[in-house]
C-alpha cells in the first residue's frame, strides 16, 4: 500500500492545478494555494479559472481530498511536502523573474519559524527556474524564517521540473515520460519516490488510455542538473521545430515537399517524427520565455548561445514569412480583411501568452487591414487583450467577407473545415494561408481556394 501524504500547491494556475488534481487522484490529500482570491473563490464553487481537458471531471471526483485557499500558513504547518508552481514570467532582460517564487520561498519560511513540525518540509520547485535556483529558494526560506520567532526552521529544497503539455496536461501529469527529481538530500529523494510510487509503478484507477504498461523512469540527479533538464528539454524541443522550419523554407526554393521530407527523416529513429511540423513556429508561456532565460543564463557566464539564437531568429521569421504569403496574393493589405482562425497559442488550450495569432494580428492592424478572429475556446480572452482585433464566435462568421483567412491554430474543427462553404463564404481573392500544414493543398484549391502552406506546394 503506498504511503498517503499531505500535499500542498502553491499556485492554482495551470501547472499547481493540474498537480494538485493529480496528487489527489493519486491518493494524497492536497490543498491548493493562491494569491489571487478571485480565482480561489471560484475554485470552491467548482468554477475552473483556465481550459484544460479532463481537469474538471479531476477535480470533481477528487473534490473531498482537495481544499482550496488564500492562507499558506496552514499549508506550512500541516504540509509533508509543498509545491511552489506559480509563474516565472520573462523579465525585461530575457531572464526568468522570479518574484513569485522568491515571495513563496519568504513566506513559507516565516510560516516554519511560527510552527513546531516532526519532520523536515519538503519544499519542491515545479516552477522552471534558472539553474542555481534551489539555492537561491533555500536562502529566501532561511531569511524568511529569520523575520519569525524562531530562526532554526527545519526544510529540504528539491527541483522537480514540469513538463507537461497546455492541452494534455491531465494525461500528462498522470502518464509522464519521466520524472525528475534534483536534491542533495537522500531522503528527500526517498519521500517524492514514495509520493510518486503510484504514478511510477502506474498502480492508481484511470479510465484514461493508452497508458504505459512499463514504470515511469525515475530520474535523480542533483539540482542544479534537473534545474537544467528541463531548459534543455524546451530549448531542444524549439529547436527542432525552427530546424524543421528551416528546412521548410529551402523546400519551398527547390520545389520540395516539407511533409514528405519529414516524414521521410522522422522514421530515423535517432531523429522521430515528433516537433518537426514547420509552419508558423512555436509560442506559447513556454518554449519562448524558457529560450530567452537558458540564452540569459548562458550570457551571464560569457558563453553565446549560438544554436539557440538562430533557433529564435528562424521563429521570428516564420512569423513575419505569414505576412509575406498574405502580401503575395493581396498585394496591399490596407484595406483586406483578414481572419484568423485559431488564436489560443496551441490546441486544446485558452493560453494566449506569446500566442502567434496576437503578433499577426497587431501586425496586419498596423498595416491597414481588417482582423477578425476565431477560436473555440480563447475568444473572450483574446477580444480583451486585442479590442482591435473583431472576435466572433463561428468559424464561417469570421470567413463572411473575408479576402484571406490564416489558419494559426489547428483546432481539430479547424482541420475539418468545410472548404466549400469557406470559398463561397470569402471574397476574392480567397487566399488561405495554412500556418500549420493542417489541410490538404488540393482539397482546398478543389474548393476554389488559393492555398498557401509552408514549405510544399
Ligand atoms: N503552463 C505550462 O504548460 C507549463 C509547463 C511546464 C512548466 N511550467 C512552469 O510552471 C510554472 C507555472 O506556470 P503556469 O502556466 O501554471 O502559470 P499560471 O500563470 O497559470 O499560474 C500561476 C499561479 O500562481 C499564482 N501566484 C503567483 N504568485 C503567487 C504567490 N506569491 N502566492 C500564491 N500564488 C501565487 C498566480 O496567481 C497564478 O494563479 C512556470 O514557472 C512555468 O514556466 C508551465
């Protein structure tokens, strides 16, 4: 029988939510910090704050295991183990900010030095931080424990990076590829073994499939490596998409086929046919704050990033290729309107931070066009971060009248467009640009569409 423990998460965004509904199926008892009082409000009505598939009916069937909160005092002193998820946005420099972290790691260190506790606190940083970062959390503890009654205060700082998907996050967090752990101390290690057994020996009920018929690894290693683990991992993962971008681009020069090209290098196993999609490149609250803070952290020790500059610099010129592609069939975009289908920056999630859709959107405004835009889910989201841009709320709606349409966001809805109807739907010159090679070039120019994708014909 694996050990039950008591769990809290400090921030009910998408990484401590998702976590934290995890933690709580998995058998512990969690309870789920935040600052923002609104946000806890709605979470104890049932009211979830983010769209994420599967978290609700998690959260729902788990709910007498799970309590929400603003207080992380209580967290502190009844807690085995604590999660410090909350954001670490990109700071003017590029570098992670860590603010909120350093408030957390404060404020639980206060809260020690103001409780008797058996055992140790297990503090774990899911949160990405720069390499170093454990340390730096241990010394805001110890100074916070110093502003209390009592300065010895007895705490385990562990990283265990998160790498779970917007848009899968449920089966992600339940089903991981690994999972690691950076300490120095063994039986810290020891303890998240245990609080993780269910999901390494994949003992817990699921109704969820596939799910993996070998134990999930368990990777240890000390911190500062797992801190860099998980850089590494999205730095990689942008990479290989600006690669496959890159190739795109030659594709299109020499009348190649981008989609049989990477198929054709994808069965490589040394290479996979996962993250070689080119179109219109990566977004998101990940890959692009997680690049610029691993190139940060490499400049301060003198060290230039070369591959993962060019990484970013191909990524930005995707963006601006999607302008080129609407100019080359509308010549003038004054005057165009334009509509952007999908605007969530990937699938299956409402996360618009670094969403491309926003960048092409302020671009064509300031070019004189028209944008409307659609998205199954982030619409509202987008109509008060963009009041310029038109949001409506019916994929067609947003093709009525329209002279090109950009498909930023491959909703499966969006992939299965009816052609057809857009064509009679759109004005001339009806241009479609397929920002994520999701639809078949001669299905759309069979519907009287022009067709333009990235990187094949
Ligand atoms: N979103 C992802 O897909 C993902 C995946 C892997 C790792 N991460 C990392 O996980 C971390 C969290 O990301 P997220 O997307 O869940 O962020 P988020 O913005 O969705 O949620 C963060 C939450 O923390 C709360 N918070 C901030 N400061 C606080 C404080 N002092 N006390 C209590 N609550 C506080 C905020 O109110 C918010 O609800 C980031 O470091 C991110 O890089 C995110």
């Amino acid at each position: 029988m694996a050990e039950r423990f008591d769990v809290g998460v400090v921030g009910a965004g998408y990484v401590g939510l998702v976590t934290g509904a995890c933690m709580a199926h998995i058998g512990h008892t969690v309870t789920c910090v935040d600052k923002n009082e609104g946000r806890i409000e709605n979470l104890k009505r049932g009211k979830l704050p983010i769209y994420e598939p599967q978290l609700g009916e998690m959260i729902a069937r788990n709910r007498k295991r799970i309590r929400f909160s603003t207080e992380l005092h209580p967290l502190v002193r009844e807690a085995d183990i604590v999660f410090i998820a909350v954001d670490t946005p990109p700071g003017d420099d590029g570098a992670a900010d860590l603010s909120n972290v350093a408030a957390v790691a404060r404020g639980i260190g206060r809260s020690l030095s103001e409780v008797e506790r058996e055992r140790p606190l297990i503090v774990v940083n899911k949160s990405t931080v720069p390499v170093g970062s454990g340390d730096y959390v241990s010394m805001l503890i110890q100074e916070g424990a110093e502003e209390g009654p009592n300065g010895e205060v007895s705490y385990r700082v562990v990283s265990n990076p998160e790498f779970l998907r917007e848009g899968s996050a449920v089966y992600d967090s339940l089903f991981p590829d690994r999972i690691v752990l950076g300490a120095e101390d063994r039986e810290a290690l020891h303890t998240m073994r245990e609080l993780y057994r269910p999901i390494i020996e994949q003992s817990f009920a699921t109704e969820l499939d596939p799910r993996p018929t070998v134990a999930v690894p368990f990777v240890t290693t000390d911190l500062a490596s797992a801190e860099m683990i998980k850089y590494a991992a999205n730095a990689f993962l942008a990479t290989k998409i600006s690669f496959a971008n890159e190739i795109a681009n030659i594709c299109e020069r020499v009348g190649a086929d981008v989609k049989s090209v990477t198929a054709g290098i994808g069965l490589d196993h040394r290479i996979g046919p996962r993250f070689l999609d080119a179109g219109i490149g990566w977004g998101g609250s990940c890959f692009p704050k997680d690049v610029r803070a691993l190139m940060a952290t490499a400049r301060e020790h003198e060290y230039e990033p070369a591959i993962l500059a060019a990484a970013v610099s191909v990524n930005e010129r995707q963006r601006r290729l999607v302008i080129t592609k609407l100019q080359r069939d509308l010549h003038t975009l004054k005057g165009k309107r334009v509509a952007l289908l999908g605007l969530s920056f990937k699938p299956n999630t409402d996360d618009l931070r670094e969403a491309p859709s926003l960048s092409i959107a302020r671009i064509l405004e300031s070019r004189g066009a028209r944008v409307v835009g659609y998205d199954p889910v982030a619409g509202k989201r987008a109509a008060a971060l963009m009041p310029e841009m038109k949001v409506v709320f019916d994929p067609y709606e947003a093709l009525k009248g329209a002279n090109a349409a950009v498909l930023v966001t491959e909703w499966e809805e969006l992939r299965n467009l009816d052609l057809e109807r857009a064509a009679t739907l759109m004005a001339r010159p009806r241009l479609l640009v397929d920002g994520r090679n999701a639809i078949e070039p001669a299905a759309a120019r069979a519907a009287g569409l022009i067709y333009q994708g990235f990187g094949r014909e």
